[in-house]
C-alpha cells in the first residue's frame, strides 16, 4: 500500500493536516512526507505507478482520464481534505477511482457562519452598525426602530444540501419561519427538518433573510435576478456564502442602490477579489467578507481528521461516509 499527497499549493498541507494527522496517515496509510505537484508528477510517471491512494486538499491539480490512467493505473483512491470537488472529481470517478471528500467537515464552519449573519440581519446589526460607527446616530437609531426581529419572521434558505440543511437544523434554536427553495428537497425531508417548501419568487418576496446555499453548476449560475432583489420585504437581507456566480451582480447592486432599505452580505463574489471600481463598493448596503465562512484556522485540521477517519473506515471495510458519486456531483455546491 502506497500513499502520497499531491497538491500545486504545498503550502497547504500543513494548513489542513495537523501534525498529528499526518503522524497518523504515516502508519496507517504508508504515507511519503511529501508534497507533489501536478508538474512534478508528468515529468516523473513512473514514480506512481504504484500508488493506491492520493491525499490532497485545497490546489488539489486537475487530471483528465488519459492522465490518471498513464500515470496511476493502480490508484484506489482520492482523499479529499476539503469541501467541494466537482473542478477535479469526475475524470477519477469514470476511471473507476473512489473519491472522498471532507464536505460535511467544512460545512460546519460554513453553518456557523451563516446562522450568525442570519440572527444579525434578522436585528439589521450591518446597516445600524455603518451608521453608528460613521457617527449617523439618527439614521442608526430609526434602524433600530424598524429592524424586524428574531422571533417569528421568515427566513428564507436557498438550497438544502449538506450546508442549507445544516443552517435549517441550526436555526431550529430560534422561533423562526424558515421557508426552502430546493427542486431536490423532498417533502419527507422539508418535514425533517421543520421548514417549508416554496418555490424561488415566493421565498424572496416574504422572507426578511434570505441566505444562499445552491448547487454551482450551469443551472444555477445567475439565478438571482433584480426582480428578486426588488421583491424583498422592506429591510431585507440577502447572505451569500454559496457561489457568487449564481448572483447577477449588477441586478443586485442596482437593486441596493434603488433600495437603501436593503442589505446584501456576500461571503463570495463571481470574480473574487473584486476588481478596482466596481459597484458593490460605492454602496453603503453592500457589505463584502474574504471568502472565511469555510474552514480557516484552526478549523481546516477538522478537514483532515474526517479524511484520515474515513480511510480507516474504507480500509477497514466499515460504512462510508464521504464518499461523491457523478450522481451526487449534479445536486454538490
């Protein structure tokens, strides 16, 4: 049994994998303390023939089929430390290479992250805070006046997989309406997990929060449109930790700057960063993040843990846990 890490950042191997981690996949995996790049790896084929399993994380290189069958005819396995692994996934998976991924590991961060913003919005804290802290004391205080609340109010949660049904179970600690949109949700599940089904233009226009959690693919890229944005309640919020190429960004910077009643918190961006001068950031209702809803810290050595586990689990011949299938990859973030 052979193991090795392959990823273009080697900087992340030891962002993701603790000391002890590796220390672990060392003795159980037959592990190489060594980072390989994808450059590496073309100019040196024969030095992984041998190899059953590849560990990697975030720079994780893309192999297409003819690639993986020259240079790893006996690979068994990938062992993704991370969330989503539809950009490499599915060349392994149709040359018969299982593939596991740590996407319910970083989907608690992410969770974490979203009810916070959602609890926040839900008391307007974004827009009361740039007031106050700019010294619009007048303005702030007639926030305060007419924030909506958390007791009783509509959030809305757009895509319920692994991460959009983890806010849904989250949000259960609070008295609140939480409605879904998400073609894939079963009634059964919806009952599960105590929201209701609606459909996309119902959701925006009665809910105060609406948080995004959706699938990336070709479906779902712009689906958020200005009439969306438009229809919001007055002092609507709008969170987006998903993807940002699902939001028309000019739609929604127009609706911002057409309705100061508004909010929009967006963890991600179609282009991240944002280039000089673009519209999001002359308003005062846009509020941006770097990209840190996912793991970060101390946080990414959760990722690790879950792959080093689930190895265990495969080799042991014990219930798999992580493990994406083509099928899956259609309904994954």
């Amino acid at each position: 049994m052979k193991s090795v890490f392959i990823c273009n950042d080697k900087n992340n191997y030891k962002k993701v994998y603790s000391d002890n981690t590796i220390e672990f996949l060392k003795v159980n995996a037959g592990f190489i303390d060594e980072v390989y790049d994808k450059e590496y790896v073309m100019a040196h084929i024969g030095e992984f023939f041998d190899v059953e399993f590849i560990f990697s994380t975030w720079g994780m290189p893309t192999f297409t089929e003819i690639e993986i069958k020259q240079v790893f005819p006996n690979l068994k396995c990938v062992f993704y430390a991370a969330g989503t692994v539809q950009f490499f996934a599915r060349p392994f998976i149709n040359c018969g290479v299982r593939v596991f991924s740590a996407w319910s590991a970083n989907a608690i961060p992410v969770a974490e992250y979203t009810v916070a913003q959602i609890i926040l919005a839900g008391k307007r804290f974004f827009s009361a805070c740039k007031k106050m802290s700019e010294g619009e004391t007048k303005e702030a205080y007639i926030i305060r006046e007419n924030y909506i609340g958390n007791y009783d109010s509509n959030v809305g949660i757009v895509g319920a997989g692994m991460i959009g049904a983890k806010v849904c179970e989250m949000l259960k600690n609070y008295k609140l309406n939480v409605k879904v949109f998400d073609p894939f949700l079963s009634d059964e599940k919806a009952k599960q997990l105590g929201v209701q089904k609606v459909e996309l233009d119902e959701l925006f226009s009665t809910c105060n929060v609406v948080s995004n959690h959706l699938a990336n693919n070709e479906q779902t890229q712009g689906i958020f449109v200005y009439k969306h944005f438009m229809s919001m309640p007055k002092y609507a919020t709008f969170i987006n930790t998903g993807r940002g190429a699902q939001v028309v960004e000019n739609d929604l910077a127009r609706a911002l700057n057409e309705r100061n009643d508004l909010a929009a918190v967006l963890d991600v961006t179609a282009y991240e960063p944002l280039q000089t001068g673009h519209p999001f950031f002359s308003l005062n209702n846009c509020f941006i993040t770097p990209h840190i809803a996912g793991s970060g810290g101390r946080e990414t050595f959760r990722m690790a843990e879950y792959i080093a586990e689930e190895f265990i689990r495969y080799i042991s011949g014990d219930t798999l846990t992580c493990e994406v299938n083509n099928k899956m990859l259609e309904t994954m973030a």
